[in-house]
C-alpha cells in the first residue's frame, strides 16, 4: 500500500491556517469534502468521531507531526488528506511542540486492515526527518502530492 493509493490528491491543503485542533480536524475533513470523498451529510459526523478519538490521547505524535484518525460506515475505502500548517498549531502533542503535518485518515469499519495498514504506512514515513523537513518546506498541492510519489518510490529515506 502507498500513500498516493489512499491520500486524495485533491484534498491535500499546502497552507493550512487554522487557530487550533478542532479548526484543524474540520479543515481536513472539509477538504475531503470538497474533494468529493466525503458526503456534505457525513462531515460533521466525521469530525465528531475524530474528535471523540482525541480526547483518547492526541493523535499528535511529536516532532510536530499529528496524524487524526477515525472509522465511519459512510466512507467506502480508506481515505486520506495531508495538510501543512506552517504556523503550527496546538494539538496536545505528546511533546507539547506545535503541529506542521497533519495527516488525517478515514477508512470504513468493516475494513481495519485497511486502517491498520494506513496508519502504519504514514507513520513509518513521517519517521523520516528529511520526508517532514520536505513537507513543511512545501507550498503547493503539486510540490506536496510529489513528495508522497516520491516517498512511495523511495526517494526520500
């Protein structure tokens, strides 16, 4: 699995400016929106269950980096969006430091293979420190959808 197979290209947002988490979640989920992945109805219903989630423990996982994630009966395949905030925002990081990426996940309930498998392919990518360095460097759609391709093909290490 790659990131370009379920991040949705038309969703990624290069400059996210926002003023905290839950701005940040509804961001994220309104892009997929837009991108036409997510049905008007089922957006707020989305961002509640990711914000139920939050109060879990952050889904901010430090070094700046926040990968939101939920499961809903209305998404037919795991989706995905990426966003850079360049000003940072707070997420209750785990390390208290200001999120730049964020990566938000969606994937139906009757698949948590699927889930699974996306979590852990993001997350072994933002292990990277050049990957996130790339990101937070990114301002467009194109320039950020590039660095995914690349990372896929691994470019980026």
């Amino acid at each position: 699995m790659k990131l370009t197979d379920f991040v949705v290209r038309e969703a990624v947002v290069p400059d996210l400016k926002v003023e905290n988490k839950e701005q940040a979640i509804r961001g994220l989920v309104a892009s997929l929106k837009d991108a036409g992945v997510v049905a008007t109805q089922d957006e707020d219903g989305i961002v509640a269950a990711i914000m139920k989630r939050e109060e879990l423990g952050s889904t901010g996982i430090g070094r700046g980096v926040a990968v939101p994630h939920t499961k809903h009966p209305n998404v037919d395949r795991l989706i995905a969006t990426v966003a850079i905030c360049h000003d940072g925002v707070d997420f209750a990081s785990l390390d208290g430091d200001a999120v730049q990426i964020l990566f938000l996940l969606v994937s139906p309930p009757d698949k948590p293979g699927d889930h699974l498998r996306g979590l852990e392919n993001i997350s072994r990518h933002l292990r990277s420190e050049t990957f996130c360095n790339f990101l937070r460097q990114a301002r467009t759609q194109d320039e950020v959808w590039d660095l995914l391709r690349e990372a896929d093909d691994g470019q980026i290490r």
